[in-house]
C-alpha cells in the first residue's frame, strides 16, 4: 500500500469521531424534594451491613446466600455475558488484521489454452490482510458500542440489585423463622398449662367444686391451643423450606440463633435526601443504564440513513514458485475501498429509527417509574419505622398488664370469687398478645432489613465476589 493511500486512509479515519445523536441528559427525578416526615438530611451514615445485622447466625446465613444461591449466580453469569458482548462490539471500533498464505494451482488445457499447448499456472501468496473495515463517519459504530457498554453496566447493577434483595430476603425469612419457633414455644407452654388446668378442672368437678361448665371450658381451650400447635407446626415447617430455598445448602454448624428481642439490629440511622439517595440504588442506576443504551440506538439508526465506506486490503508477498517468494521485488499489495448508500430499502431504517424512539421513550418510563418505586419504598419503610416502634412499645405495655391480670383472675378463681369463664379469657389475652408482640418484633426487624435495601446498601455488601 503506498504512503498516499496510508495518508488519505488515517484522514478518513480521523473524520469518523461526529456523532449523530444528542448528549445524554438525566431526566428529571419525578419525586419530592423531601420525604414526607421531613427525615433528610444532607449527610446520610447508612451502617455497613455486619453493623445493621450483627447476629452471628445470620450473618452466617447471608454469607453463604450470597455464595451458593442460584439465581443469584445467574445474574453474575448475566455480567460476563454482557462483558463479552461489549468486548465483541468493541472489537469493531479497531481494524481487523490477520495473516494469510495461500497457493493456488490451475491446469489449463490445451483447446482452452491461448498459446496452444496445455500448461499448469500456480501462485504462492503471504499477506497481511486488513478486514472490512468501516470508517465511523456518522459515529454508528461508536454508538453501538455506547449501548454495549451501558448494557454491560445495566447487568451489573442489576446484579447488585439481586445481592441486595437476597440479603434482604434471607434475613425476612431468618426473622420469620425465629417468629415461628418462638411462638411455638408459647403455644407449647399454652398447651401444656390448659392440658394441666383441664386435668385440675376435672378433678374439681368430680369432687363437686366445679361445675360440668368449668371442665367443658378448660377443655375446649385446650384443644384450640393444640389445634394453634399444629397450625405453628406448619408455619415453622415452611419457614425453615424457604430459607434453606434462600440459602442453599445449610450446614449443620452454625453460631447459635438468637430470640427477635436479642437481634441487636440497628434500626435509627440517618437519612439522606432523595436526589442522594434514590440515585445510589442500583436498580435505578441500571435503569439509567438502559436508557443510555436506548439514547445511543437512536443515534445508530439515524446514522443508517447516511453512506458507508468499508475499506478492504492487503500487503505482502507473490510468487509463482515458493522459492522466490521473498526475493526483492516480489512485494504485492491491493486496496479496495467500498461506498455503500442506501437507496431503497423498503422503509427498514425508517422503522429502525422508529423503534430506537420508541425504546427510548419505553426506557424514559422505565426510569422515572423506578425513581418513584424507589421513593414510595422508602418513604413507606421511614413511616413503617416509627409506627412500628411505637406498636411494639404498646403491645409490650399490654403483654405486662395482661399478665398481671391473669395472675390476679387465678388467685381469685382459686379463692371462689371469680368464675373460670373470666380466667379463660384472661388467659386469651395474654396468649394473643404475646403472639402479637412476637409478629410484630418480626415485622420490625424486617423492615431494618428492607429499608437497608431501599437505600441503596453499602458497597462492601454490593462487592461481586
């Protein structure tokens, strides 16, 4: 190849930076300025996750999630499948060279030959050979590789979104199955405290102190907190199948677990305002992401509209015998540049431009659709955080009066002033309000644990391992 076709080759190259489209712009975030309880503040101090959830146990349960759960390898593998698109788009922004050598033979025989006689023709060929190669004028290739990339980035945010929502999940699941065992043992001791007052009952009653009425009560109440047993029975059952579903496989050894009042989560943590916030999650990050991919698809497809020059060649050596192949003067080389304008071709990149529109229309949607989630999640879990405390506080209150108040219906049932009717219900009270408490300990922990993954999380815990 000469020095002039080097020269106009490296200019026609250097024109192929302009772009069709746009610069990308952030929409707008379509949310309040503020959370609805006013809780922003400019400086947010989200604890790190072995901070938020300290239990042993389940911090064990999180870490092999994170390293055994099967969707969750899945998304990982989703990454180096955009990883390795990216790196095929980009491979096209680059010329295309390899090495090649050849030897062709012809026989040509005589009717045909134009000398006469029969005679065999061969060539010996070894060239480095540039590929289709397409100069980038209008940026199409360029904006194709925008997409790749942004697609690329998209899957890992998505993968991060998974790692949080696991986190999230193992540990509603771990607080739901310390809700189950602790209102089985409740529901344990309720049985056998009716299984043994109805055994007193009919004692009493066979000895004239107590009427038919008293021992039909005291049995009737034990046979619903068994029928409670078996309905708990069931719950724990499940509990335990979706974390180890969560989980994977659960080894036998593991630290101990601790009741729901002794989880020493963290739950009052400061908070940042939305635009910090919400832009930190990586679902919209990833839905960002996408949108920068379908904003570059539209500069791509108006790019199609306009000419294409494909440069194709090669340089190297031939000879017609593999002895002089690399004698002086035996260089050889050829060029073939290519345009290419479209001219007719039945609407196709109209509707191409078309569809890169409406996608991006599709992914502007997405986008403001995933910030108003966001915020909606976030917004629910701060009010959740507060009202929740109070609940649990009240239901506390109410767990210590009802006690009192059994034990003051007994001693006065034992001492023949009071009915076992009022003693039955005394004992209702407490038991349901201690299955409240107990519920909603549960639902208070795991909302710790959903407004951590509202909030975006902490980078150690969205570090790909």
């Amino acid at each position: 190849m000469s020095k002039r076709s080097l020269l106009l080759v490296a200019a026609l190259a250097s024109l192929s930076a302009c772009t069709l489209g746009t610069d990308y712009r952030r929409p707008e975030a379509p949310v309040p300025l503020q959370w609805s309880e006013g809780k922003g503040t400019d400086a947010a101090s989200l604890p790190e996750l072995r901070v938020l959830l300290p239990e042993p146990r389940l911090r064990a349960l999180i870490d092999l999630a994170l390293a055994q759960n099967r969707d969750l390898r899945i998304a990982t593998a989703r990454i180096a499948e955009a990883r390795a698109l990216y790196g095929v788009q980009l491979a096209d922004r680059l010329p295309n060279i390899d090495l090649s050598a050849s030897r062709n033979a012809a026989y040509t025989p005589r009717d045909l030959s134009l000398s006469g006689a029969a005679g065999m023709a061969q060539r010996y060929d070894v060239s480095a050979n540039l590929l289709s190669f397409e100069l980038d004028f209008w940026g199409r290739v360029r904006s194709l590789n925008q997409a790749a990339l942004a697609n690329y980035l998209a899957s890992e945010e998505a993968q991060r979104t998974f790692r949080l929502s696991l986190i999230a999940d193992v540990a509603n699941a771990y607080f739901g199955e310390r809700e189950a065992e602790e209102r089985l043992a409740l529901t344990r001791a309720s049985v056998a405290s009716r299984s043994e007052t109805a055994q007193l009952t009919d004692q009493r009653r066979r000895l004239g102190v107590v009427s038919d009425l008293d021992f039909l009560q005291a049995s009737g109440a034990l046979e619903a907190a068994r029928a409670d047993l078996a309905n708990l029975e069931r719950a724990r059952a499940a509990a335990t199948d979706l974390l180890n579903q969560l989980v994977g496989v659960v080894p036998e050894k593991l630290p101990p677990g601790r009741t729901l009042a002794d989880q020493g989560v963290v739950f009052d943590f400061p908070v940042g305002l939305p635009a910090d916030v919400l832009l930190r999650r990586p679902d919209v990050l990833a839905a960002e992401q996408r949108l920068i991919a379908a904003h570059a698809n539209i500069a791509a497809a108006r790019a199609a509209f306009l000419p294409r020059i494909n440069l194709i060649g090669s340089v190297g050596t031939a000879s017609r015998a593999l002895s002089g192949l690399f004698d002086a003067g035996q260089g050889a080389w050829s060029f073939q540049p290519l345009l290419r304008l479209p001219l007719f071709d039945a609407g196709r990149n109209e509707a191409g431009l078309d569809l890169a529109q409406a996608r991006r229309e599709i992914a502007v949607a997405d986008y403001e659709r995933t910030i108003q989630q966001a915020f909606r999640e976030v917004n629910d879990l701060l009010s959740a955080r507060t009202q929740l405390a109070l609940q649990l506080a009240a239901q506390e209150a109410g767990e210590k009066l009802q006690s009192e108040r059994l034990r003051l219906t007994d001693a006065r049932y034992k001492a023949g002033v009071s009915s076992y009717l009022e003693v039955l219900d005394a004992q209702r009270e407490l038991y349901a309000v201690q299955q409240n408490v107990v519920q909603t300990r549960h639902i208070l922990l795991a909302s710790a644990a959903q407004l951590y993954k509202a909030l975006g999380g902490d980078q150690a815990a969205l570090a790909t391992r």
